[in-house]
C-alpha cells in the first residue's frame, strides 16, 4: 500500500494553484498557507484526495481578511451596542474607503504645510452646531469625558450629583472614570433629589468645574429634582454637560433627550457625546464648546493620546454632511411601512404578525417605545438564525422567536426570508 505521505502534494505546488494566487492577494498568504498545512493533514490521514486538495483549500478559506461577520439586526432595537451601534449610511463607507491611503488629513496641499487636523469634519461639526464656538474629535465617549475632567480639573474637585453617578457598559463606572484622571470627585446631593444651593455649597477655590452628566440608560421618577445647566452656568465655574447619546438639536420623537444645542446654548464650557449613538456615525466622541475651554483641552498631551484616526473622520464628516444615516430612518420608520414588509415576510414563511415595541438602544431615549411589528416564529428559531449562513440576531417574547425588521435594511429582505425559510424547515 502506497504511503498516503507520498501522496500530499507540495505546499508550493498548492499555493501556485491559481486560485490560491489570487486568494493569498485578498486574504493574506499566511491565511492561506496555515489553510493548506490544515488541507495536508487531512490527506495524510485519509480524509481528503490528493486531487481535490485546492478545491478543498478554496472551501475552507475564510471570506473575508477580518473575522467580523455581517449581521442582520432583527431585534428591534436601533443602537444595538454588540452589534456596533449606529450602522454607517454609504456615504461613510465610501468616505472611509477613500481616506484608507494617503490624504490630506494634517497637509495644505495649497502651501505644503502642516494643518489642523481633521478640518473637514471640524467644520462640519461647527456648521451642524452654530451655538458651538470650537470643537474636537477623540476615539470615544469616554475618552472625551476624561479629557475635559482631566484638562480642567486634574488635582481638584469635580462636582457632581449623586443622581448622575453612573455606570456604563461593560461594568464602567463614572466615579472610576473620574478618579483616573487626577481629579477628586465630590458628590452633592442625594440620589433622588439635587439642588442649586448643593452645588453652591460645594464650589469653591479647590472646584475645577461641575459635571452635568445624563443618565441615559436609565430613569429615576417620582419624587425627584435636578439643576438644569443654565443654573450651574451660573455658579462661575466650567460646566461640562456630557449629554451621552450625541444628539445634535432637540427631535419631537425623543422629547426628554438632551441635545448638544441646548446644553451650548445654556452655558455649558464643553458638551461631550458620542458619534456612534444618534448621530449614527462611527466610534467618536464629540467635544464641543467654548474658544477657552476646548483650546485648553486641544493643549493637553491627552489629546495626542486619544485623537482618532483618517477614516474615523472621514466617516464622521460624511455622517454631517451625507444623506439621513440609517439609525435615523430606523428611528424614523413608520409602523405603515414596516408592517407592508413585515406582512410580506409572514406570507412567505408562513407565519404570524404581532405588534412590537423597538426601542433607540445604546442608553438613548430610555423609556421611549419605538411601535412596528414582527413576524413570530418558535423560540428555537432564534438560535438557528444566529449561527445560520447569514445571521439573523433576533430576540425571544413569551417563548416566540420575535423578528423585528426595522433594523434591518429592505434590500436584506430576501436574505432574511431565506434564513427563516431555512429555519422553518
């Protein structure tokens, strides 16, 4: 009997295949070549022919150099945070792909110096928001929360309302946050009620500035109070309002979101937010506010530490200046229009319609029901549309597999219809 040994081709001989040429262009050739020793195994152990060794390759190749898959979001909730938040219009896209190699990010290509950076999303964000005098870009939410605390407050008191001491995903808590960066953070009030005069009390020479923080992913109702941000203002001292979710100015839909208008507009030294939540662009976090303020923490080395990258600004300045990015036609979408697809999606894999409540997701508009429909299918489809060829993350009512489409684009429709079709099966 022939050793199968002798048998495997050389790995070589495979790699030159064609196929493979072309693949290692896409993928990478040591993606490829950990495949073929992966292949070569297999036909020393006689599971795989000789023959059928490139074929084999080929099929086992992933499809993509990132290990991130595409998923369609069928749970109903726009921003979801495990599936990336605000999904980017085309226009963003396209931006990232075009700032991928080399541009212009920190050049005057006119006089062939140094720049400011990122001046095409600066502006941008400047002409979105007339009440705001200067503006920054940085890597995330957090991040811009740090950085104001930090280049205003670092070795001082940074007041704030036991009301407002949150926790953010992932177990992150704001007392934590603020402690990172050098300052002392002092609690006022209590944590259903806080007023003006317990922040009066508070301030003095040790006061760096006063910290507004939203609390977005949660509610506290009954007998409660707050100081708005006007009032604050007017203790003398930087207030920094982070109004979380990134909404630009006040929408009739989310009435009790904050925006980043009014918070400029009532006195705020510097608004921070996010650009991934309901802005709907990419993984950003806003700094806007006053000439002094937002200068003093453009200075500070932090900044170099937490800018973000060409692409990131890319994305962000075509999100401002673009078509309505998709987390607003999400918001947007009319129980109408989504029950004529979700009707469709019922009659084609036979199944019923209920009525739903969506909702913003990544700790916006808490509270707020987003009213659509969905299509109802056995508890145990939910896993299977998970893990199927295309996946379809949906969520579980009442032992009912619940597949919302408002999330889910309508050129997905077909995709979507296969997999429950799939699943039903």
């Amino acid at each position: 009997m022939t050793d199968l040994r002798r048998r495997v081709p050389r790995t070589d001989e495979i790699l030159s295949a064609p196929a493979l040429v072309a693949a290692a262009s896409r993928l990478g050739t040591r993606t490829v070549k950990a495949v073929v020793a992966s292949v070569q195994e297999q036909v020393r152990q006689g599971a795989v022919a000789p023959e059928e060794v490139v074929s084999t390759v080929v099929g086992q190749l992933p499809a993509s150099a990132t290990s991130l898959r595409p998923v369609l979001n069928a749970t109903g909730v726009v921003l979801h945070t495990n599936l990336g938040r605000a999904p980017l219009s085309e226009a963003a896209v396209q931006a990232m792909v075009r700032a991928s190699g080399y541009v212009d990010v920190e050049l005057d290509l006119g006089s062939g110096s140094r720049a400011t950076r990122g001046r095409g999303a600066l502006a941008a964000l400047l002409l979105a928001l007339p009440a705001a005098e200067s503006a920054l870009v940085v890597n995330n939410g957090a991040a811009a929360l740090v950085l104001a605390t930090t280049a205003l407050a670092a070795g001082k008191d940074v007041l704030v309302s036991r009301g407002e001491m949150v926790e953010i995903g992932d177990g992150f808590r704001l007392p934590d946050l603020i402690a990172s960066t050098g300052a002392r953070l002092r609690e006022v009030g209590t944590t259903n009620r806080t007023r003006l005069e317990d922040y009066r009390d508070a301030v003095g020479p040790e006061t760096g500035c006063i910290l507004k923080v939203h609390p977005s992913n949660f509610q506290v109702v009954g007998f409660t109070s707050s100081v708005g941000v006007a009032q604050l203002a007017a203790l003398g001292v930087p207030v920094v309002a982070d109004v979380g979710s990134g909404l630009l100015v006040a929408d009739p839909m989310l009435p009790d979101e904050p925006d980043v208008t009014a918070a400029l507009r009532a006195g705020a030294a510097v608004v921070t937010c996010s650009g991934d939540k309901l802005l709907g662009g990419p993984q950003a976090g806003l700094v806007l506010g006053q000439i002094q303020p937002v200068s003093q923490l453009r200075r500070h080395p932090l900044y170099r530490a937490f800018r973000c990258d060409k692409t990131t600004l890319a994305a962000l300045e075509a999100t401002l200046t673009g078509p309505v990015p998709p987390v607003w036609q999400a918001i947007r979408g009319t129980r109408a229009a989504l029950r004529k697809r979700t009707e469709a999606l019922a009659v084609a894999v036979g199944a019923e319609v209920v009525p739903v409540d969506g909702a913003v997701g990544g700790g916006g508009a808490p509270g707020v029901p987003l009213p659509g429909w969905a299509v109802a299918v056995p508890a145990a489809c939910a896993e299977q549309l998970r893990i199927g060829a295309t996946p379809v993350l949906a969520r579980i009512t009442d032992g009912r597999c619940l597949v919302d489409l408002r999330c889910v684009p309508p050129e997905a429709d077909l995709a979507l219809t296969e997999a429950l079709l799939a699943c039903m099966s």
